[in-house]
C-alpha cells in the first residue's frame, strides 16, 4: 500500500509540474525549499526541545511500521495523534503553521451526557488521578478525528498526563453500545434521571466496564482509542506534516 501511495504521490506532482511554466516551477521549487528549511531551522528545534518523550514514542511506532495509510488520502492512522479543532463559522478557515495552544479544562461534555460524563469523571480520578472527560481529546484514528473538525498534528508539551480506556474509541458511540436505551436518555437533566432513569444501573455499568489507565501511550497510539491529556501548553499544526513525518522517519 505504502509503494501505491508513494507512486500516485510522484505522479501528482509529475502533474503539477508539467502544467507550470518554468518560471512557475521555479517559484513553487523555492517555496517548497524555503518551507522546508523553515522547519529545519525554526520550528524543529521547538520540537525537540518541548516534545522529545513523545516524539520517542511516535518515532518507535513509525520505525516498527505499524502504522496504516487512510484509504483516500494516503495520510498516516495509528502513527501519531492528531487533534481536531471545531472552526468558528464567522473564520471558516484553520489557522496556519505551528501553534502553541494553552491548556483549557473542559467543564462539560458537547456530545455525551452530563450524568455519564459525571460519573466517567469521579471514576478517573479514583483510577488515575484526574477527571480524564475535562482532558484534551486526542486519537491516532483519522476517521474518529474528522468526525469532530478539522485535524491537526497534537504534540504534548513535556509533563504531560493521559489517560484511555483500551476499548472506548469514541465515548458516545460507547454508550450507545453499552448502555441500554441511551438514544432516549442522551439529552435528559438530572432532573429526568431523577424522575425516569435508574442512576444505580448506570453506575454499575460504568464501574464494571470503563478501565483508564495512565500506561503505556505507545500502545493506545497504535490501537486508534481516544486518548486525552492534561498538560499545561500543547503545540498543533497544520502546514509542516510531510516535514514532521520525514523527519521522524529520519530521527
């Protein structure tokens, strides 16, 4: 799969080319040079210097060629994290580059709700030590990222926590798969449990099926489950991806 995708990458921009004047050429040639040397010299040493435990682990995985190719895009799954960015409709478009985001707990959940966020909550933090569900949602799966926004390369600053559930790669599609008649319950106050709802079998699901753990990243990477973190800065990017992934080859 990976020589059928190296092909039709060359063979686009054989294409590319052939249809630019040489002067054309030229520019884009020293666009893409001056892009690439940008990397080299000011946003690698960010990098390294900010996200070298994680990008030891990612360097592994990509080394042990584990990881798969999207069928449409040809573009890395189970390799490293990605993250996706609800956009602003009034700013349709991503922001460019490499960007240093701070930390924002999240107090309430936007899909799944708010009694299992709760309880998901007082459960991380008796097995991890942290409420996980007000982390920073990341995953190595580009169908689960897209679904949500758009994508972006995650890199965690150093003194970081995460957390996953080896089995949950999506919490609300979780529920609709584990918890009976969560189609009708999804959207329901407290108010509604305390009326409709069994509060007690709900716990008692959750007890006996969700299991996060703060082990192992290497290997929730490579299984495509949500991962989230806590961490004070994190970096996204979007423009230096053919970059971060040779470099990692290379690394």
């Amino acid at each position: 799969m990976i020589l059928i995708y190296n092909y039709v990458k060359s063979y686009l921009n054989y294409i590319k080319e052939s249809i630019l004047s040489r002067e054309q050429q030229r520019e884009y040639q020293k666009t893409v040079f001056e892009q690439e040397n940008y990397f080299k010299t000011d946003i690698l040493p960010i990098i390294e210097m900010n996200c070298s435990e994680y990008l030891d682990i990612v360097t592994e995985i990509i080394k042990e060629d584990t990881y798969e190719r999207h069928p449409s895009n040809g573009e890395i799954e189970y390799g490293f994290l990605y993250r996706s960015i609800q956009l602003d409709p009034r700013y349709p478009f991503p922001q460019k580059g490499l960007s240093l985001r701070k930390f924002k707990e999240r107090l309430k959940p936007s899909d799944t709700n708010v009694l299992i966020h709760n309880l998901i909550n007082d459960l991380t933090e008796e097995q991890v030590g942290w409420r996980v569900r007000n982390g920073v949602f990341t995953t190595s799966s580009i169908v689960e990222t897209e679904r949500y926004g758009t994508k972006y390369i995650f890199l965690p600053i150093e003194d970081y926590k995460f957390a996953y559930d080896p089995n949950i790669h999506d919490l609300t599609d979780w529920c609709f798969d584990v918890i009976p008649d969560y189609f009708n319950m999804r959207e329901w106050t407290m108010d509604d449990w305390n009326e409709k709802g069994d509060i007690d079998k709900v716990e008692e699901i959750i007890e006996k099926q969700v299991k996060y753990t703060d082990k192992d990243l290497k290997t929730a990477i490579k299984k495509g489950v949500e991962v989230i973190f806590k961490c004070d800065f994190y970096l996204l990017d979007t423009d230096y991806k053919s970059y971060f992934i040779n470099y990692i080859k290379e690394r």
